[in-house]
C-alpha cells in the first residue's frame, strides 16, 4: 500500500486517533488482565482475562502468501510467506489472533501493556498481527526476536499490548514496545519465565522485594492485582522446579492458573505442551478440558483452512470436530467483538469489512 490521501485515508486516520486514546484509557482502567508463564518442562500457560469469551481455533496454513493488512492505508505492508502451520485462539477474525502455537513449538500470547508504544514509520514494513507473523516465520524465541530488524509492529495497532514467547528449546522472552522501540527481556534478562500486565522490568523490581526472591514482604495469595499475580505465578513456578510435584506437569500449570484467576473475568485458561504440540484448554463456560493435537492436524497449503468453536459443546479431543472454515461465520464474529469492545467500537464499517475480506486475499505458493 503506498502513500495515501483520499478522503477515506483521513478518515481511518481520525477514527484511529479515537480508537488509540479509547484504548489507552480502557487498558488503564482493565490493567488486570492475563497472566502467561513456561513451566519446567516445556509447558506454558496463559489465562485470557476478558469481557467476551467468544472465539474460534483455527489451524493455519504453511506454505501462503500473506500482505499485511494494515489499519492505517499509508503504512508499507510486510509480505511473507508461511514457513510453519499454527493452531491460533481468535477472538477478533482470522489472522488476527490473540495468541497461539505453531508445529514447530513457538507459541506466542498477548498481554494488555497500557504503556505501549509502538516503532514510528521507518524503512522497515509493518504489521498488524505480529502474532500471526511470528507464528507463520519463527521457529525460536531468538528468530522471533531477531526478526524486528526486518519488521516492525504498525503504529495504528489499536490495542496496547506486549508479548510473552517461549519455544522448544525451553527459551523465553517477554517482547515490548516501550518508547518507539522493542524491547526483549530473555536468558539471564528473565530469570522468571513470566509476565502480567506492567513491564518486565517493574515485574522483576517487584517479585525481588518477597520472601524467596530476596526481599521480606509476603506474597500475597489470592490477589488479582498484576504485580501480586506475577509473584504468586513466580513462586508456583519456583516451587515445581525445585521440589516437582504429586500432580501431572499439566494439571500443575492448570493449578497456576487457578491461582491467579480472576473470577468470571477469566475467559480461558490455556495449557501448550511444547513438545508433544498439544493444546489443553478449560473455558469460563465449561471446566472440562478440551485437546487438540498438532502433529495430526493438516497444514498442507493446498487443503481447505480449518476451525472449531471456543466454546464447542464437544470435550476431549477436538481434532474430529473442526471443520471447514466459514467466512460468515468470521465475518459475524468480527462484527461481534469490535462492536463489543470499547477500545474498538469506533472502528469504521469499512475497516471491519476490510478485516473480514482480508483472509481471502491470501494464497498458496
């Protein structure tokens, strides 16, 4: 997309100017939203804490050709094509994903960060979901790290946000946008394989003034406040590695996120087994968990996308009910979220339109 200013273009751009102080504002007042970490073993967890739990699974293509979409018509786009097949939770349409796992056992998951500042226009193209671009690219913690010198996250991303990425290898990062620019706290930087909803940096200061991490103050259990949330997570975590536990590695993460839940805000607590690449899910709507198995998923370009309710009826395994994918069925709950979402509501027909298009404007090499 090259530089643009038709009336439609001012705009995208006003209403984005809206939406950007719409988001900021919400994200202050919900600060105390989700919680993601890597357990000992090659298990990571995160809880989705929202007002909508509507979503869909959706088991993504290798081997396509992608043009970022971008909510600003002036940005330059980044064109790839698929190198891994992912399975994504997503709430807001296809290839806008809220987090998720690809076959290579890179998973990536959002926060809110209400401090967030995305890059300015430079030389490189941008995207709006770098998630999915991560999942689609990177097989590493140290790919998907390395690839900001080739790409940037677009300033119009309406949502702030920072990332928490983990990988095979047992690596981990928490990625931020801080000032214009990233900003990676991996290896030695994250000597706690986790993150809540203030930075990194404050997140360590905090953890080290508690008992069993260098300071005196008790960890306050059961508190849905951020901070106390990521040192209830770090202590959890510290006990498994150094004591291990009664329960499966699974039910254990499963456990650590129960400790910090957040009540009915808790939409979704999410359990990645990085090396058997299986999903263990439980909703708000349903305490069963349901499983989905990469390794017998087909992510061959050449066959039809396929998806399956969040919230299917269906427990156990869910690979024998995903099904086709459905453009209404995208499109519907594109206009659902947005319009439900106070940060996104001010979104123009055009551009929701535009989102649910913009799957079909992919395709296979």
């Amino acid at each position: 997309m090259g530089v643009c200013s038709c009336p439609m273009s001012r705009l995208f751009r006003a209403i984005l100017f809206a939406v950007l102080v719409l988001a900021t504002s919400a994200a202050t007042q919900s600060a105390s939203a989700c919680t993601a970490f890597l357990q000992e073993g090659l298990f990571a967890g995160k809880n989705y804490d929202w007002t909508l739990d509507q979503g869909l699974l959706i088991a993504n293509k290798k081997g396509i050709a992608k043009r970022a979409i971008l909510l600003d018509p002036a940005d330059k786009a980044a064109e790839w094509v698929s190198r891994y097949g992912s399975v994504t939770f997503n709430q807001y349409g296809r290839e806008m994903p809220n987090g998720g796992i690809n076959e290579a056992g890179l998973v990536v998951e959002t926060l809110m960060l209400p401090t967030t500042r995305n890059p300015a226009p430079d030389g490189r193209p941008a995207v709006t979901a770098w998630v999915q671009y991560q999942l689609d690219n990177s097989r590493t913690v140290g790919e998907t790290i390395a690839s900001d010198k080739a790409i940037r996250i677009s300033p119009a991303m309406p949502m702030p946000i920072h990332f928490f990425v983990c990988d095979a290898g047992g690596d981990a990062a928490v990625v931020e946008f801080i000032d214009g620019r990233m900003v990676s706290h991996a290896g030695k930087d994250l000597p706690h394989k986790l993150i809540t909803n203030d930075t990194c940096d404050t997140s360590l200061a905090f953890l080290a003034q508690h008992v069993g991490f260098g300071g005196t103050k008790p960890i306050r259990q059961g508190s849905q406040n951020s901070l106390d949330r990521f040192a209830i997570a770090a202590d959890r975590l510290k006990a498994y590695r150094l004591s291990g536990s009664n329960e499966s590695a699974i039910e254990y993460a499963f456990g650590t996120l129960a400790a910090v839940r957040q009540g009915q805000a808790t939409k979704w607590s999410i359990v990645y087994d990085l090396k058997d690449l299986e999903i263990h899910y439980k909703t708000e709507r349903c305490k069963e968990a349901r499983i989905v198995r990469l390794k017998d998923l087909d992510f061959d370009p050449q066959t039809l996308v396929r998806m399956v309710s969040i919230n299917t009826p269906h427990t156990g395994l869910l690979n024998p009910h995903f099904t086709d994918y459905d453009p209404d069925v995208n499109a519907w709950l594109i206009y659902y979220t947005m319009r439900h979402t106070p940060m996104l509501s001010l979104i123009p027909d055009q551009l929701l339109e535009m989102l649910a298009r913009y799957p079909e404007t992919t395709s296979s090499k």
